[in-house]
C-alpha cells in the first residue's frame, strides 16, 4: 500500500487531499498545528506540530516511516496567511517572519527530508515518488495588503523548482498546484469581501471554489490546465477573474469539423468553459511562462461525452496548431494519442 505525506491536514485543501488518498488506498500521515485531527480512519495516523520547527519535521518524518513505512508522495499543502492584513508599507517584521518561515522554510526543508528518503526508494516504473506543492495564485498576483503571503508562496514556487530540478535524475517529479478563491478556514476572515466581488462578476460561476471541485468535475479524466495570459486582469470591461484553460486528451481526431463539434459539446455540457473561446491555441501563444498542471486519468474526455455531432469550424488553424503541441508531449512522455 502507498504511503503519502500531508502537511496542514487538519482541515481545508489538506483535509480534502488526505480523504481523497484514502478513498484510493493510501496510507496517510498528516501533519497541522491543531492536537487532534477530524479524520478518523485505520489508514491516517495524524502528527501535531508546526511546520517551521526543524524538531517537529524530523519527528513527522520519522513518525511516518516508523507507521507506515517508505514514503511514496508529499503534499506540502501547510500555510498561513498574516494575523492582520496591512498596507505594504505597513507590514512589519514580525508578520514577514512567521508567514515565511512557515510558508517557505518549513515547505523548503520537509520537502528536503523527505526527498533524502524518497530517493532511495526502489524504482517503479521509472519514478522512486512524487511531490506536489499546494500554493496559491498569490504566488504570482500582487495583493498589496498582504505582501509578506505573496512573497512567501513566490517562494514556494521557487521550491518547486529547484526540487524539480534537483530530483529529476531520481524519477521523481515535482510539481505545483495553485489555488483560487477556496473556502477554507484561512479565507474564512474575509468572506464578505469576495462574497461581494463574486457577486459583482468576479468569477463566471457566482460561487466559491471548492477543495473538491476540479477532480469532481472530471473524475478520472485525464486533462492538463494552464492560465491564461489575461488571468486576473481586467477586460472588455469586465473585473478581473481567474482565467486557465483546459487541454483534453482525447482519441487521434483529424477532420476539424468533429473537433471543433467536440470542444462545443464540452462546453454545453461544462458552461463555465467560454463560449467564445473555443479555439485550443489562443491562451497559449503570448502567454509569458505558462503555468502548466498535468491531471492524470484512467480515461479521455470523449469518453464521457454524448455521441459527436458535426459542426462548423471556427478557429481551425490555431486548434490545428494546439494539437501539434500537445501531439509533440505525447511524443516526449509517451502517454497516448492526443489532440
């Protein structure tokens, strides 16, 4: 049985990771600042600590393999935003201090006692384990009232980075996600706010986003996201929302007319895909540093979709070009056929 690591799953996008595991198997040690842990399972053995204490990552380290033994998979999904949100200019040390060495120092080195064990797993079909970042959209978007947060999920991306790198030649992949507006407890202190600007146009779906949201939509689908170039940015006159794309693997596909009737019928089942985006190439042409989450599944989009119906084509050329992309990943990871 796999074994995956989980920090800050005492509650939210931590407690939704460590359910999600154990539905599917995993054995799970979790790790948050609270005594006890809500989730009662055989499978979850819960350690109470803070992350930016070297004593209490080497004890959740060791803790972990003496339960369950070799680590499989880390989620550094532990953060804090400021006990008070202040203007840049008014931000003190103390803030900066106990967001960072929480957010970016504790992310830095459990990531790294994890990784010297993780490396010396046995390898599995070319990879000896996997570790996933959860940081924010912060990361890259300035808030000005509480910069010391952005700064520190800055770093996170940096971290994932570097292990990215650093852990290549060991099969083991590093990656990032980054959040939106979720309801979590962290979010909880300013709900008014983006309750306010949610119902002002913020976001196309009039709602907050969910822990369980994204896999829920598609489960077991297959698909990869990347932001768009106008993420969080005004435009046509419209407040600034979170923009990504989807790129869906589906079975090789070569008259444009059943493709473009595809991408349609997507988005008629799906109606928060924009209509009058339905090109696959658009958002990746000038998009400066795309941010790229791969999502892997047991199936393709066609396959949970009604019988295709012929369409006109619109955008044939740019749509021509994204599967020329995505067939040149294909052939890099060897994954399957894509369009």
């Amino acid at each position: 049985m796999k074994h995956v690591i989980i920090s800050g799953c005492s509650r939210g996008i931590g407690a939704a990771c460590a359910q999600k595991f154990l539905e599917d198997g995993w054995n799970v040690t979790g790790m948050g600042r609270s005594t006890e842990s809500s989730i009662k399972h055989d499978n979850f053995y819960y350690v109470s600590g803070d992350l930016s204490s070297s004593d209490d990552r080497n004890r959740l380290v060791c803790s972990a393999i003496n339960k369950f033994g070799q680590i499989d998979a880390l989620v550094n999904v532990a953060g804090v935003a400021p006990l008070e949100r202040r203007d840049l200019l008014e931000m003190t040390e103390e803030s900066y201090d106990r967001v960072m060495e929480i957010n970016t120092k504790g992310t830095l080195f459990l990531t790294q006692a994890v990784a010297r064990k993780m490396i010396h797993n046995t390898e599995e079909k070319g990879t000896r384990g996997y570790i996933c970042n959860i940081s924010s959209l912060s990361a890259y978007t300035s808030s000005v009232s509480r910069g010391e947060y952005c700064i520190s999920k800055a770093g996170v991306s940096m971290i994932t980075k570097l292990f990215a790198d650093r852990l290549a030649e060991y099969g083991i992949p590093v990656n990032e996600v980054r959040p939106g507006i979720i309801a979590t407890d962290m979010t909880s202190k300013v709900q008014a706010k983006y309750d306010a600007l949610i119902e002002g146009g913020l976001l196309p779906i009039k709602r907050w986003g969910q822990p369980e949201d994204v896999a829920a939509a598609f489960p077991g689908v297959s698909f990869a996201v990347c932001y768009s170039r106008n993420h969080m940015k005004e435009k046509n006159g419209k407040a600034a929302r979170p923009k990504f794309h989807c790129y869906f693997p589906v079975k090789r596909i070569t008259d444009s007319k059943v493709y473009t009737a595809m991408k349609q019928q997507l988005q008629k089942r799906f109606p928060w895909f924009d209509a009058n985006a339905m090109d696959a190439a658009r958002f990746y042409f000038g998009t400066k540093e795309p941010q790229v989450m791969f999502i892997t599944g047991e199936k393709t989009v066609d396959q949970v979709l009604p019988e295709l119906i012929t369409a006109g084509s619109r955008n044939a050329t740019r749509s021509q070009k994204a599967g020329c992309f995505i067939n040149l990943y294909r052939q890099s990871t060897n994954t399957g056929d894509t369009v």
